[in-house]
C-alpha cells in the first residue's frame, strides 16, 4: 500500500489493477452546487467576518473568511458521503467436482481373475510399470486392494497425474459421501503449477450410498459457478435418496456432463446364499434334527460347496455335520437337507455356512450363514397309539414304537380280548380302556389313529361324544398331534359327522364307494410341497429321494389299495397324490395330507400298506416315515409347556422390527385362562430383561398378544440389540411350566444386498449428460476429455468510505488549525 492509498483509506488487496472513481452518494446537482451551495457557504463566511468586532485590515478578513469557507465546504462534502470506487474485469475460472464413494460396499475386495486386466489395473494404481508380467508381490497387493483403496492409489498416482492435470485448468472441488455430501477440500489453478495436488485419504465405512443425492448436492453447492464437470468416484449400487437416473437428467438439463468411474472390475456376481431355513424350533435330545435350506451359488457353476452345520453354545461351538453340494448352471438353487441327532438338553444355536466362509472369489460372506436358535429338551415322546384290529402296519408300528427309547408308547387294540394286556413301553401301565377324559389325554403328545370306529373310542369315563369333543380339543386347544391312518373298515369314512370331522385334512365324498384292490401296485407321487417336506424326506438327496418313493424299477414297493377322499381342504398342504387315479372334479387323489388346526397338527395317510416298505430293508424306510411324521406332528406340543404356548411371527428380525408375541395360556384344569392380561419377559443377549403386557384377543378365549418394541440405541448397529433373545411366559418359581421362544435380531445392511458395480447405471448416467464411463483401465483418459467452460469476464467491484479515509480528518484539522492560529495572531481572540 503506498502513501497516497493511506491517505484515502484504501485497501487494494484482491484489486490490483483496479480503476478508480470517486462519487458521492448524496450529491446534489451540480449547478446547485456551483450557484447556490459554494456563493452562499462563502458569502456567509465574509459576512460573519464583516461584523465582527476588532475586525483587521480587509485583506486578512478575505483570507479568514476563505478558510472558515473552505472548511464549512469541506464538512458539507464529508456529508454527502464520498466514496471510492474500484472496479476490475477478471476472467472466472471453470470448475470440477470430484465425489468420491465412502460407503461399506467401497470396502469389498473384487476378484480380477482375468491376467490382462489385473495388469492393467495395477498400471493405473501404480503397483507395477512397464510393459512386462505383474510380479507375485505387486499381484498379492493388488488382490488385497478394496474399491477405495484403488480409488486412493488412482488419486495418488503421481505417474498417472488425474488431479493435477485437471487442475491445470479448472479449479478442482474434492467431496467425499455416502449417505450425505461432505465437502473436503479445493485445488486451486492459480499458483498451483509445478506443486502435486494432494488429497486426502478416503475410507470405506457409510451404512448407505446416495449417489442421486451426493451430484444433486454438489450441483446444488455450486450454482451459479461455471461447473466444467462432476466426476464421480463410485461402484453405482445406489440404495438410498433420489434415482441417480432422475438426477443425470437433471444435470443433463443444465448442460453439465457426468464422468463416472467404476473402482474395480465391472463383472458377474460370484456369490453362494443362504436362505429359506425350516427347522424344528423345540427337539428332544438324542433325536434327529432335519433341517432343509435351500442353496444358491452364481459364478460357482459346477464346483463343490462345503456346508458345515455348527452347534453353538455357552461351552463353545463345534461342527457337528458337514456336507457338500454342487450347483450346475442350469439349476443355480437347489433344496439342501441336513440331519444330526443332538446330544445334550439345553438352549443353542444352530449355525449353517459354508467353509471356508467366504468362499475364495466371494465379495462377500454376509449371506453364507444361517442361524436358527434351537430348544433341546430331555423328555420322551408320549404316544397314544390306537388301532380297531392287528393290520400289518398295527403290528410293525407298534412293535418298532415299543423299541425306540425316545417315546413312550401305550398301544390300545379294541379288537382284543378282555383278557389280553395291552402292549406298551415298558413300565408303563397297560391301557384297560380308551382314555377318553380330558385329563389322561391331555397326558400324551402325539395319537394315531388305525382303522377304528368312532363308538369305540367311549370309555367308563367319558362317553363317544365326550371323548371325540377332547380329542379335538386336544389338538386344536393343547397342541397336540393326532394323525390319521385309513382303513377298510372304519377311518375316515365314518369320521364324517363327528366332532374329528374339521381336523382331518381331506373332504369326503357324499356317498363313499369302495375301492377295490389294484391288480398292479402304484406308487405315490409327490406334489412340489411333498419334496421338501420332512415327512417323506427318506433320502437326503432330493433326486434320490424322489427316485425312492416313485421308481417302479429301483424304488420302494407299491401299493394296492387307497382310501377314496374328494380332494384336500383349503390350508391343507397335500405331500402325495396318486398317480393315476384322478376325481372327476378335483384332480388326483390325495394320499398324504397334512393341516394345522388350531395349536396343533393333522395328517391324513390314505394307504393300510406302509409295511410293504419294509421289503428288504425292514425299518429303515417304513418307521422313517412314521417317526418323522410323529416328530411334525408333535411340534405344536414341544413349542410350550402344558399350560403355556408361546408363539413368534417368525424366528429372525431386523434392528427396528416389532417383535408379535402371542401366547394360549390354559388354568389349572386346562379350561382358556380369563385372565385380564399376561406377562411375557424377553432376556436380551446381555442378560437385560424386559417385560411386556400381552392383552386378550377379542373373540378368542385364552389367547393373549403383545408387541416388543425396543429402546432405540444411539448407534442403531449397538452389539447389545443384536444376537439372540429369549422369550418366556409361565410362573417366576416354576421354570419347568415356563413356555419359551426365541428369536435373533441382527442389524441392517443394505449394502451388501447387492454389492456388485452397477456398470449400467453408472453408464446411463454418463451418456445421458453427454460424459463418459470409464474403468481404472481407462482412467487415464478422463482428464484429456473435461472441457473448460469460459462465461466471459466477471465485473468485480469494491467501494471504499472515503469519509472515514485519514484524509478527511487531516484536512480538517489543517483548516480549522490554520484558521485559529491565524486569528491568534490577529488578536481576534
């Protein structure tokens, strides 16, 4: 700043160059000013020296009367505010934005399998030079690259200069997002040559990726600049905010193209899931477990996939089975079913994933587990099994019953003598009559009924009205599993008009015909539901297990006889039908069927042959399939305790879900409670309990429902709201007439739902603004193809307050100095 600039109170910094001119803001007009304002401030300032006393010669009068003038003069100048104004044209520079992508699915390793396009990748990065082979180390660290560490050598890559040539003639914006924008940091043009521009370190972490929103942002955050282009850094897998589609029309609209580059290898998914568990939730120990999944593998055609099955407890974790499946092109998911026989009584987890876990070439292993929380109990099964005379199938269940030490059997033939002891498990107490009352047959869990009539069933006890009512109630109030086995003689046919009628899973025909033995065996067929249901899974291999049931050459033996039924009620799931023989209405007959009825379950066997599947191999298929049907059929009674049920909407929920919880709670003498409300208590995976009130349900007796809503966390991915949880209902100082259920929470990731680059979004939204979509491969081309945009000069302007320059008050005191001393001179004062 020199002398003169001091004096007049004026900054130039920023103006150099700048044209001068100096204004009023209240000026009057000049004429005003010449004739009216100066001859009169002057003739004023003569006049009040003309009278005043001890006045000097006239000369030295004039000369007071011009500087009292000029000073009166100078404060009316000060008063019409001076200003000083500068003014420069100054060509304005274009723009770049550069957006990079911080979200979680940056953080995934991809698989560059092909040999050309690993050098390639590792020349833009700056991992190898030169045109030969890439060395195993540099090979070894481009492999452990993720999507933004690429993005970071890319940036940093001093031989491949992207900033740095950008800059040379636009001015570059750094952002970095996820799910918000951030902006980072500026290089500017100016007085940036011969210096590395130097960004910073982006890391990979975001819950969510918002490309729509991070360009409309950054458009947003430079309006009204001349934006050359927005280039962005990003894998395209957009999972929140607006359509980044939506977003480049918008850009497009305002003539602004869009560079994008995808970090890593645009290419198939290579990934093996998970999904569609179905398992018991309650077993008894010492029992097999099947558990059926299904499997789905891309990119993994024909190559082996190994399953392990862990069993996961408070003592630890061990794998308990493991096995291996191959998935074709053609058929890319299949059905998997595992079987293991748990050992010791107590609460676990299951945990099915594949090993190793991820899968070599996998972006990810999220979705390579299940778990599914599993109640292991010490109890045997108690059967009630009750036929009208010794069939085949009679004598074999009950003979293979009487040996399995996991149940505990009474059998009760009402063909028999008086006299004849009713078989059973040993130490049980031989049945003298059908236990009809409420009481003893709420005792059981499961009870198959034979070919036996209805007016057999009544007993001392309880008449045939009576005991048929607590049978259904048995079923639908209790729990409990009743299956029945047609017969020649009496079941279903004359099951039609008693209270059992609306548990079997079949619809009679009007006027039943009977149907007379085939000449030729036939054999079931399944329906769709049947090959994945446990019941009739009797091989582990789908295909096998079909080929098993429905070969006439290398299956099981046939059939020759089936009970005529119209069709399958509706919400009855039908697992066999007959082959051949079809209703003239309703299509093929069912042969095994299955239904829920209230809390418990029913099935249906329309065959008195199942012994035939002992041929050759005696048990193993024939009381395979009884047991597997005893252990479904017995589910609703394992779920509870006696008194108490308890019941989730499903067994896994999302950090944020409501939790249903609905509960039967039954009184003492097994009547629906009346209680105006129960207590449930869920134990968190930290040992937290909490309680939570269930109310009645309108219009069904005993049953209670209530939600569990979580305290939300400050971080919504907190470890304490993840993991599993434990809900129980029943007495505080009884734990053993407690019902429990479980449930797993985990946390939401909605970036690895698909975590591929999305090459075709990134590239609609390049062509659509007239840019292009670039591979690291051919990053080094990017800057060759952003423009400079030139919007004319732009006209800056500064006005400087020349009223408060130190001129002003200079010139002031000079004045009103001169004009005191002169005076004092004079002896005018």
């Amino acid at each position: 700043m020199n002398w003169i600039d001091w004096l007049l109170g004026i900054d130039r910094g920023g103006m150099e160059g700048a044209e001068a001119a100096l204004s009023l803001k209240h000026a009057p007009a000049l004429w005003v000013a010449l004739l009216v304002i100066v001859p009169a401030v002057t003739g004023l300032a003569v006049w009040l020296y003309r009278r005043e006393a001890g006045a000097p010669a006239p000369r030295a009068r004039l000369v007071l009367a011009l500087l009292r003038a000029a000073l009166l003069l100078w404060i009316a100048l000060l008063l019409c505010e001076p200003v000083l104004y500068l003014e420069r044209a100054r060509q304005r520079r274009s723009v770049v934005a550069v957006l990079v992508d911080q979200s979680q699915s940056m953080g995934i390793r991809d698989r560059i399998a092909d040999a050309g396009e690993r050098l390639q990748v590792a020349r833009a990065v700056g991992l190898h030079e030169g045109p030969g082979p890439l060395p195993p180390k540099a090979g070894a660290e481009l492999d452990a690259c993720s999507r933004i560490d690429l993005v970071n050598r890319v940036l940093a890559n001093r031989d491949l200069r992207l900033l740095d040539t950008l800059r040379e003639r636009n001015e570059v914006r750094l952002y970095a997002f996820d799910a918000r924008l951030v902006p980072l940091q500026t290089l500017e043009t100016e007085g940036a040559r011969g210096t590395a521009a130097a960004p910073p370190r982006f890391e990979a972490g975001g819950p969510l990726t918002a490309v729509g929103d991070a360009v409309k942002l950054a458009l947003n955050d430079l309006r009204g600049q001349s934006l050359a282009a927005v280039v962005l850094f990003s894998d395209g897998r957009s999972n929140a905010g607006e359509d980044p589609r939506q977003v480049a029309r918008m850009a497009r609209d305002r003539h602004i193209p869009l560079f994008t580059v995808a970090p890593g290898i645009p290419q198939p998914l290579r990934d093996v899931e998970l999904s569609r568990l179905e398992a018991p939730e309650v077993v008894l120990a010492r029992d097999f477990v099947t558990l059926q999944f299904r499997l789905r593998a891309v990119g993994f055609d024909d190559q082996p996939v190994a399953i392990d099955l862990v069993e996961r407890d408070r003592d630890g974790e061990r794998v308990v089975h493991s096995q291996t499946v191959t998935v074709d092109a053609k058929t890319p998911e299949v059905p998997v079913t595992m079987r293991y026989k748990p050992q010791k009584p107590g609460e676990l987890e299951l945990v099915l994933q594949t090993n190793p876990l991820p899968l070599p070439g996998e972006l990810t292993g999220e979705n390579n587990r299940l778990v599914h929380p599993l109640k292991v109990v010490d109890q045997k099964l108690k059967i009630l099994f009750v036929d009208g005379y010794p069939r085949w199938d009679y004598r074999y269940l009950k003979t293979a019953l009487v040996r399995d030490d996991t149940v505990e059997v009474q059998a009760y033939l009402v063909s028999s003598d008086p006299d004849f002891p009713q078989e059973g498990t040993k130490g049980l107490p031989p049945l003298l009559a059908f236990p009809g009352e409420r009481k003893a047959l709420f005792e059981y869990d499961v009870i198959l009924l034979g070919d036996v009539r209805p007016d057999d069933l009544a007993s001392p006890a309880a008449g045939r009205d009576e005991t048929l009512k607590n049978l259904a109630d048995f079923v639908t109030e209790l729990g409990g599993g009743l299956g029945f086995q047609a017969g020649t003689r009496a079941n279903p046919v004359l099951y039609r008009d008693t209270p059992l009628a609306p548990l079997l899973p079949v619809e009679l025909e009007d006027d039943p015909r009977e149907i007379a033995p085939a000449a030729e065996g036939f054999r079931p067929r399944l329906t769709p539901e049947g090959r994945d249901h446990p019941i009739l899974r009797l091989e582990a291999d789908p295909a096998a297990n079909a080929r098993l049931i429905e070969d006439p050459q290398a299956g099981l033996p046939g059939f020759f006889w089936f009970s005529l039924v119209r069709r399958a009620k509706p919400g009855a799931t039908v697992l066999a039908v007959h082959p051949t023989y079809e209703h003239e209405r309703y299509g093929r007959i069912p042969l095994v069927a299955v239904q829920p009825c209230g809390r418990g379950r029913t099935m249906f066997v329309g065959l008195d042959e199942m012994f035939r599947w002992r041929y050759v191999v005696g048990d193993l298929y024939f009381y395979r399939f009884w047991r597997q049907a005893i252990a479904w059929l017995r589910q609703g009674r394992l779920l509870g305790s006696k008194r108490f049920h308890l019941e989730l909407d499903r067994p896994r929920y999302t950090i944020g879900d409501r939790v249903r919880i609905g509960a039967r709670v039954f009184d003492p003498y097994f009547r629906p409670s009346e209680e105006p409300s129960q207590e449930a208590h869920v134990e968190t995976p930290r040992g937290a309990r909490e309680t939570v009130r269930l109310a009645p349900v309108p219009g069904k007796p005993g049953h209670y429902e209530g939600v569990f809503a979580p305290s939300e966390p400050r971080d919504p991915a907190d470890p304490a709201r993840t993991g599993l949880h434990r809900v129980w209902i029943g007495p505080e100082d009884e734990e053993r007439d407690r019902a429990y259920a479980q449930f797993v929470c985990i946390a939401p990731n909605r970036e690895f739902d698909d975590p591929t680059i999305d090459a075709r979004t990134l590239d609609f939204m390049a062509t659509t603004t007239e840019g292009r979509f670039f591979t690291l491969q051919t990053v080094a081309e990017l800057p060759k193809l952003v423009r400079t945009v030139r919007s004319g000069a732009a006209v800056e302007a500064r006005e400087d307050d020349l009223g408060n320059a130190p001129l002003a008050f200079l010139l002031f005191a000079v004045l009103i100095t001169v004009e005191w001393i002169w005076r004092k001179a004079l002896r005018m004062i």
